[in-house]
C-alpha cells in the first residue's frame, strides 16, 4: 500500500477512534440487556403492502358488486330461480339453472383436481411443513382420491341449492381459481429467476422493479447488466391467452362485465407479483426473438 | 456466560459500532444495532460453525442487520424529512453531532458516498481487509469489489485533494 494511503488509512482510523466507541457504562448496560433478556429483538413485519392490497381488492370488489344488477348489492340469495324438488325432468333439462349447475360443479370439480395436483407436484414447495402434512395426508391415491371426493361432494352440493345469480358468480370465481391454479402448474418445476452472473435468486421487489425497467437491466447485487431471455419474452405472451380466453366465453355468457373483469384484473395480478418470479429468465446478453 | 458477552464486547464493541455506523450514518442507531448483534450472536450461538473467525462473522452480522435498517421505512422517512427540511446552510442533527466532537473531514466526506461505495471503502481501509475476502464477506465477485473501490477511490480524489491516491494494489502485492 502507498504512503498516501497508509496516511488515508491512519488519519480515517484516529477520527473513527476518536469519535465512535463505547463507553464503559455503555458497555456494562449493553452486556446486563444482553444477559436479562431486557432487549426484544424488534421483528421487522412490513404490514403496509398486504394491508393496502387487501383494502383495494375488496373495495373494488364491494364497488363492483354495488354497481351491478337490481338490489343494492347486486346479488339476490332468494330467486324464482331457486332449486325446487318439484320440477320434473324434461323441464329441468331444459332450464338455464340446470346448466349453469352443471358448468359450475365441472368446474369446481377441476379446480379441487388441479389444486391438489399442484400442492402435490410443486417442487419448491415440498420443503415447506404445512405442505408437507398436506401430502402425507394425501400419501396413497385411495386417501387422496376419498378426500378429494368429499371435498367435490360438499361443495357442488351445496352449488345445487342456491339461486341462479349465486351460481353465475362462483362460476366466474372458480373459472379465477382455476386460471390461478393453472399458472401455478406451469411454474411447478421451476425455482426463482436468478442472475447469471452472480446467481443471486431475485426477491419479489427485485423482479417487480425490473419488469418496469424501460431499458437495459443491471443485476441489484453484482450490478452487471442482465437481459431478459429471449424464452421467457415468447412464453410470457403464452401466459396470457387463457385467462384472455376463459374470461371472453364468460363474457358471452351474459354474466355482468364487471364481475368479469375483476376476476380479469385479479389473475393478472397473480400473474404479475407471483408467477412472474418464476417465468422471468435472465441471460447476460441480449438474445434476438428471432 | 456473562464474562463471554462482555469479552466479545471489548473485543469488538468499538468495532462492530463503528462498521454500524458508516453504514446507518447515525450513533443512536448504531448503538441500536450492536444491541441487536450482540443479542443475536447471545441467542444463536450454536449456529456459529466456526468456519470464520468470529470477528468476521459478527461483521457478517451487523452488515446484514445495516442493510435491514436501511431498507426499512423508518430509514426511508427519516432520509425523506432530511431532504425535505434540511436546506441549504441547515445543518442535520446527524452532522451537528459529528461538528460536536473533533473535526471529522474524512468520516464526514466518507459518508456522502454511496451505501455500496462505502462499505467496500470501510472493509478495506478501516477492517484492512483483502478484495477476496470483502468478496466473501459482501457474497459478491472480486471484480465488483475492485471496480467498486476504484470508482469509490476516483469520487474521494475529488473531495480530499490533500491525499494523493495511487492504483489500487490487491494485497497480493499486484496492481490492477
């Protein structure tokens, strides 16, 4: 080291010992919090982002609902369409009600198929003990497809008995479900997006921030430049036509657009602060489409 | 157990304090975070392997808790009112405290780097320790740590004219 920074070096370390040290009764108040268990390791719990999620979910879901139909809530739990044990057969078979029915418990019926196939199936997941019970319950396939059953069972039974109105909403909340649990299967076998020059995995903030980048991407660790691979540019378009397409039929359904499209709105964010983390690859040099 | 506490505390209390707070900028919360290592290091003591010296992986700790605090909101609001209220000739509480004590030219000028800039700046200098193990410390390339402490060395040169800085030496006795 030159004599300049030796000097750099010997001036910086008299100022930092100087001015910054501990005192002895510091020293001794720092050691009896220390042993007397007095200090309380602050947990650093950020509330704000999930708390202002929730409130904008649900009040524009509470907005939606109070903008659609008749009543002041839009939805109405008793209807002449309700389920009655006096029709007779040709005429339910040619009753709205019966088919909404139908399509709904079909679709209930995937969702709880799909949901356990991906608790099942994820491989990030498995280390995780909530999911680890969850799959030694479901361990052989007659125990798996027992609860599976019930779970079907319950719930589309319960779909019988309840209004039209009633039924066209969970259709579009199960047809949601649905498209969640099935970009989840998409991402089962895959882990975080990582850089590939340092290999750091990128926090949920970190890919949220550089998906917005306009421009040339640097890594937030190792600060070299990254690029979006070209895979990743062609897949994330695929992601979309699914939820494009399923919310499109129910829109030909004659279900309200609005409940339509917050189901949309709500996919797309899944898809933008969770699946995202997984689809975004990165590579050191910028790849052509084409 | 208390003897053991209180000898890590003289060892490396002025130490780890110091790392703290050319980080945070701030003794009080300098303070706040050795209580916070310290603590740690009293609760998880089985967890320390031994695979580096103890020194290192106190410096390990306080850098990762440094990092926390400077992520979190409360220092995200305390730098906002800082920029907001502190005009011009005002000065902060921050270097008020600092102008209280001896003059501190160099800590001060240290401090208007960048969090990156400065803390290979402060491994380097004051922990005199090598780019490879900075490397290893901040989980980073070696040659992010050179150019890091070259770009940190060319804005110094700017602001302390008095100290000639030659090319950086790697502590291998090779120059870059």
């Amino acid at each position: 080291m030159m004599e300049a920074e030796k000097q750099f070096k010997k001036e910086w370390k008299n100022e930092l010992e100087s001015n910054i040290y501990l005192n002895t009764e510091m020293k001794s108040e720092l050691v009896e919090k220390v042993v007397s268990h007095k200090f309380k390791e602050k947990k650093q719990s950020n509330l704000v982002y999930p708390l202002v999620f929730s409130i904008f979910v649900f009040g524009i879901a509470f907005f939606l609902l109070v903008t659609i139909q008749d009543n002041t809530l839009g939805i109405s739990s008793s209807s002449n369409t309700s389920f009655s044990i006096e029709y007779n057969f040709k005429e339910l078979l040619v009753s709205e009600r019966f088919y909404w029915t139908l399509g709904a418990i079909l679709i209930e019926g995937t969702s709880v198929f799909l949901l356990f196939a991906v608790i099942k199936k994820t491989l990030r997941w498995q280390s995780n003990t909530f999911i680890s019970k969850i799959n030694s319950l479901l361990a052989t396939w007659p125990r798996n497809f027992v609860i599976q059953s019930i779970i079907f069972i319950l719930i589309g039974g319960g779909i019988a008995f309840i209004s039209l109105n009633i039924i066209k909403i969970l259709v579009v909340f199960f047809v949601m479900l649905l498209n969640c649990l099935l970009l989840l299967w998409f991402v089962r076998k895959l882990n975080r997006s990582a850089c590939p020059h340092c290999g750091k995995s990128f926090t949920r903030k970190d890919v949220f921030k550089m998906t917005w980048a306009p421009y040339r991407l640097t890594c937030i660790r190792c600060e070299e430049n990254i690029y979006l691979s070209a895979d990743s540019r062609k897949n994330s378009v695929l992601f979309i036509w699914v939820p494009l397409i399923s919310h499109y039929l129910l829109a030909l359904s004659g279900i309200p657009i609005q409940i339509i499209v917050f189901s949309f709105i709500v996919v797309g964010l899944f898809f933008n602060f969770y699946i995202v983390n997984f689809t975004n690859r990165f590579s050191n040099e910028d790849e052509p489409l084409w | 157990m208390q003897r053991q506490i209180k000898e890590i505390i003289d060892l490396y209390g002025d130490y780890l304090l110091r790392i703290a707070y050319t980080y945070v900028k701030d003794n009080r919360i300098a303070e706040e975070i050795l209580q916070d290592v310290i603590f740690t290091y009293y609760r998880k003591q089985k967890d320390y392997r031994g695979d580096a010296s103890l020194k290192t992986y106190l410096t390990r700790i306080t850098i990762n808790r440094c990092y926390d605090y400077l992520r979190s909101w409360k220092s995200k609001r305390e730098t906002l009112l800082e920029t907001i209220f502190v005009h011009g000739n005002t000065k902060s509480i921050e270097s008020k405290y600092i102008e209280k004590e001896e003059k501190m030219e160099i800590t001060r000028t240290v401090l208007t780097l960048k969090v990156k800039l400065r803390e290979v700046i402060l491994l380097y200098y004051y922990a005199e320790h090598t780019t490879k193990e900075i490397a290893d410390l901040l989980e980073l390339p070696e040659s992010t740590i050179k150019s890091r402490l070259q770009k940190a060395r060319s804005v110094l040169k700017e602001k302390l004219d008095h100290i000639e800085w030659e090319v950086l030496n790697d502590g291998s006795g090779e120059t870059i």
